[in-house]
C-alpha cells in the first residue's frame, strides 16, 4: 500500500508539473508539450483523471483577468476601450490596442497559444475517456459534459478575438505531424460551438450547490452546470447576431469575421437561447446582504453565478484586483503600479438615484463641482472611488476618505486629508484620472499578508437578463418583458422605483431609443467584467465610443480649504476598423501558411 501511494503522489507531481508548464507555453496546438504524458498511466486511474480535468480549468478566466497582459504593472482590456486608463508605460499590450498600433506582429497576448493548449489536452481527455476505470456511468458523463464545456468555451475565446478559427474537432496531433489547418467561416465555427454547448447541456446536472449524488457541494462547486452551457450558447448567439458579424463584408470574401449576409432571425435565435436559461429557474439576482450589488461579487454559492470560477486551491493568492486598483494609501503586501483607473467617460455612464440619465434635465444632477457625486446610481459607489469615497484603511477606526485632489495638501495632522500625498492625481503611482476603480475589490485588506479569495463571475444573471432583453427589442422591439428584466435588475442595484414603479426607466420608448438604454445600461452593470470591450464592437459603435480623447477630473484643492474642478484629457485613444478583430499572430501565420489573416491587417 505505501509502495501504491507514493506512485500515486509521484504521478500526481508529475503531471502537475507537466500541465503546469503546458498553460504557460504558446504556440499553435503546442503538440510537444502534452505529448509526453504517460496517457496509460494517467487515464488508468480515476485520481489522476479527474486532476487533469481540474488543470483544465486554470486558464478559464484567461480573458476576463485584469492582469492578462502581464504584471506589475498590467492591465486588461478595460483599459483598451472607454471603461479605464492604464499605467502611462508604452510597453503595455492594452496600450498598443488603445494607441491603435496593434499588429500581427506584436500581438503577443498568448490567447492563440493558451486556448489551443487547452483545447489539445481536452481532445486527449475524450480520446482516453473511455479507458479511466469509474464505477458510475453518471460520472464518466458529468466527466465529459465538463470537458466539451470547456473545449466549447476556449472556441468562443477564438471567435470573439479573431473571428473563425482553426478547428481541429477531436485530433490530437503528434511531434511527427504537419499541422496546417485552415480557418473555418465564422458560421461554422459558431455552429460547432453550438453543438458542443448542446451536447455538454445534456450531459451535466442542473447546479452543483445541492447535489444528488455522485455529485459533492464541496468538491463540485465552480463546476460547470446544464445552465453555463446554456449561458454560453446564449451568449456566442447575441454575439453572432449583432451588427459586426450578422452583415455581409466585402473585405472577407471568405467569411472568417462574418456571416457574409444578414438575417434578423438571429436575434430570435439569441433571445430563445437566453429566455432557454431563465426558464432553468435555477438563478436569480443576487440580493442576500447589503450592499447586495457590491457583495455579488465576493459572494461564494451564489444564485447570480451562472458561471463562477476559482483557483480550486487552499490557498487564495487571489488579491491580484487590490494590486492593481487600490489607492496607494490602501495598498496590499504586494508592489505594483496602480494600473486600472476609471476615465470620465465611464462615470457619467453612471445616472442619478432616480434612474435618471445625467443628461435628462430631470435627473436633478447639479453639474461639475462639489456636489456632482451625490445621489449617484448606487452602483457607482461599489464601481468608482472618487475624491472623498470612503474607503476602510489599515490603522485606522472607521472608513477613511479617499482624496484624490492636487493643489494644497492638507494638515498631515489631520487623518481625514492626509492621504492626497500619496493618493492625489499626479503623484507618483497615484491616479491618473482622478479615480480608482472599485468594483470586485475587497474593502479591507485586513493584516499584510493576510490574502482574498472570491470567485470570478464569468457569466452572472444579470447578464443574461440583458441579454433576453437585447435580442428580444432587436428582433421585435420593446415590450413589457424587457421592462419587468429591466426594472428588477434596477430595483436590485437600488435605484428608486419612483412615483410610477419604472426605475426611472422611460415606458414608451421606441426600438431605436431601448436599444441605446440597453447599451447604456450594459455600460453600467457590467463594468470592468469583459463586457463594454466586446460589446463597443459587436455594436459597431466603437468608431464613437473608442476613437476619441479619454478624459479625467482635476480637482485642486485651494488654501481655504475650497475645490475647483477641470475636466482634463488624459490621453486619445485611435480606433482603426481592422481592430474590430484582433490579428492572427504572425507567428502561428508562419507556422501554418494556410492560415488567412483578418481584414485589415
């Protein structure tokens, strides 16, 4: 038995090691980095299965992570649309792509190479599948479901940065292969999506937080459910029926980034496949402490976590978003350079506590100065730290301002005020826009060293019900559904109902005026979750909202103790038609010549 043991912990080891070095290396389809596992050996025992579906989640958050480009500093792609500014070094991917400049050539993100790395040691899975000895056909099938999940998921990872990608069904290739697959059309690699999130549905339990058995609430929770793939289906369908795909191109005569025509029926498509996921019943809009918006996200067993993820490790190390959010005077044990700062153009997104667009006249907002933060959506003080948020600090009773101000420091006597020398706009590591972003942060860090944990809401409800509520007025234009997922997801962020119960939701809006309030409303609820980047795109409105200067607030603070405010420009962002799609890698292009590059590049 002890003899059985330590081969157990040896194989263990060993494969850990292996599929930790194959999520760290790129390369199309990297064939010499799974092809050395002993497969005989792994998929003989049930133990060393089910370790290697774990490590198949690890890169599941790729895309959504703030730090997808790097670190210290970093930034994701809310600081390559209008929602964030990064840190000012040039050297950052998300600053190439807000700058314009990204190329074949220096688009080196590592999703091509991650996704196909997944998606290779998921095929070795399902070629093995049938040899791992499980007493239970129910698990050999919640074992599958979960693979075809996440091979259908690092697919949409493909799709919506590069449009059609090379699809490789179920071949696992070898050292000795030429690999030089084509692109298939977006239509085909959508419908294969498709098909995947189907089969997947039918294969997985309906949730894993009360379990019938095989499945355990504890060792099961995180994974994937019948309604992440349907989430999922829901979601590659809005995308396909939106403006960007659902058109005819002339530049794309091959139909990589496009259907190649246009048809409204796709968003009947997406608005099934959403209302497919309400009717589950198995999620709601998270509301069981306060403040339930901001607690959504720190909140494990959630109804809002359609699709929830996290490190299935006992140690956390998961306070990653602090590094890279907090005011300087917040700080974590950690040494980076603040690199996620809110523009203006993300906090007028923000309305009134009435519902009220600030642009409506009868919102009651007061304009620029002392007041202009009062009575804000309550969303915006769990997205945004302003010049006087409060915010907890160590060494301190009681939340403690947040000043971001330039001009007069105050008395250092005074705890109140004295973090503006480290926290102000223009100082070293401090703002650069005036804010600091909030959401999904912890409010006390707590002892240093102490590290967070929470999940990543890849795919909440809230979405979804945006989602239903998107593709229904586009096919079909307003209707009193839209307003009912509306008001409730309003009526969960705080706003007040009003004297008429609409959540200052105007009712008798035209298609065209919905649509710009879903847009908007979009803007607000999903901020900073690897929304507004994709969304600005798939809208085609990205010319607008990207191409333009990005702006902060200056606040300076007089001897009197007085404020004056200036908007400032904090820098241009270009947006160029090709960026609609990132460009194929010329690295994978060298590798496989029959691989066609995207419009533009």
């Amino acid at each position: 038995m002890k003899t059985q043991n330590i081969r157990r912990q040896y194989w263990l080891c060993l494969l850990a090691i292996l599929l930790f070095s194959a999520c760290k290396k790129g390369g199309f389809l990297d064939a010499k980095t799974l092809s050395v596992i002993d497969e005989k050996a792994v998929f003989s025992d049930s133990t060393y299965s089910q370790q290697f579906i774990n490590s198949r989640y690890t890169n599941i958050d790729f895309s959504y992570e703030p730090n997808r480009f790097g670190s210290n500093p970093s930034a994701g792609l809310e600081s390559a649309c209008d929602e964030a500014e990064s840190a000012t070094s040039l050297s950052l991917l998300s600053t190439t792509i807000s700058n314009g400049a990204l190329t074949p050539a220096n688009n080196t993100d590592g999703l091509w190479g991650t996704a196909y790395t997944q998606i290779r040691a998921l095929n070795i899975f399902l070629r093995n599948e049938k040899t791992i000895p499980l007493k239970s056909d129910s698990v050999r099938k919640y074992w599958e479901g979960q693979v075809r999940f996440l091979r259908a998921w690092y697919y949409s990872l493909l799709l919506k940065h590069y449009g059609g990608f090379p699809n490789v069904g179920n071949n696992v290739y070898t050292d000795d292969d030429k690999i030089d697959v084509p692109r298939s059309s977006y239509a085909d690699c959508v419908s294969y999506i498709l098909s995947e999130c189907d089969a997947a549905a039918a294969m997985l339990p309906l949730n894993n937080l009360n379990p019938l058995p095989p499945y355990s609430a504890t060792v099961d929770y995180g994974r994937i459910t019948k309604g992440a793939a349907l989430a999922l289906k829901a979601r590659v369908l809005l995308y396909a029926a939106s403006p960007l795909t659902n058109a005819a191109r002339g530049d794309d005569p091959n139909h990589l980034v496009s259907y190649g025509n246009a048809d409204i029926n796709r968003w009947k498509l997406a608005a099934d496949a959403a209302q497919a996921v309400i009717n589950l019943n198995q999620y709601s809009l998270y509301r069981a402490s306060t403040p339930a918006f901001y607690q959504n996200f720190l909140t494990f067993q959630n109804p809002e976590s359609v699709l929830a993820y996290y490190p299935p490790t006992t140690t956390p190390n998961n306070m990653f978003r602090e590094t890279y959010c907090n005011p300087v005077s917040r700080g974590t044990r950690y040494t980076a350079t603040v690199s996620m700062f809110p523009t203006q153009e993300m906090v007028d997104a923000f309305g009134m506590a009435n519902g009220k667009a600030i642009s409506d006249p009868a919102s009651g907002y007061p304009g620029i100065g002392d007041n202009m933060y009062k009575n804000r959506d309550p969303r915006f003080y769990f997205t945004v730290l302003y010049n006087g948020a409060l915010r907890a600090q160590n060494g301190y009773t009681g939340d403690q301002p947040v000043w971001t101000y330039t001009g007069v420091i105050a008395s250092t006597t005074d705890n109140n005020l004295k973090t503006q020398g480290t926290d102000g706009i223009y100082k070293s590591n401090g703002t650069i826009t005036g804010y600091y972003c909030y959401k999904m942060c912890a409010d006390g860090v707590g002892p240093l060293g102490q590290e967070l944990n929470r999940p990543r809401n890849l795919i909440r409800y809230a979405e979804i019900l945006l989602d239903a509520a998107e593709a229904n007025n586009e096919f079909s234009g307003p209707s009193s559904q839209i307003y009912t997922w509306l008001k409730d997801i309003r009526n969960r962020a705080g706003i007040a109902a009003g004297t008429d119960g609409m959540y200052g939701i105007n009712p008798n809006m035209t298609q065209d005026q919905m649509r710009t309030f879903l847009q908007n409303e979009r803007q607000v609820e999903l901020a900073y979750e690897e929304q507004r980047f994709w969304d600005v795109r798939r809208w085609k409105i990205a010319p607008t909202t990207e191409n333009k200067d990005m702006h902060g607030m200056e606040i300076t603070r007089a001897t009197n103790g007085t404020y004056s405010y200036r908007t400032i420009v904090v820098r241009k962002h270009v947006f160029r038609d090709a960026m609609y799609f990132f460009p194929i890698p010329q690295t994978e292009i060298t590798k496989s010549p029959s691989l066609k590059q995207n419009p533009g590049y």
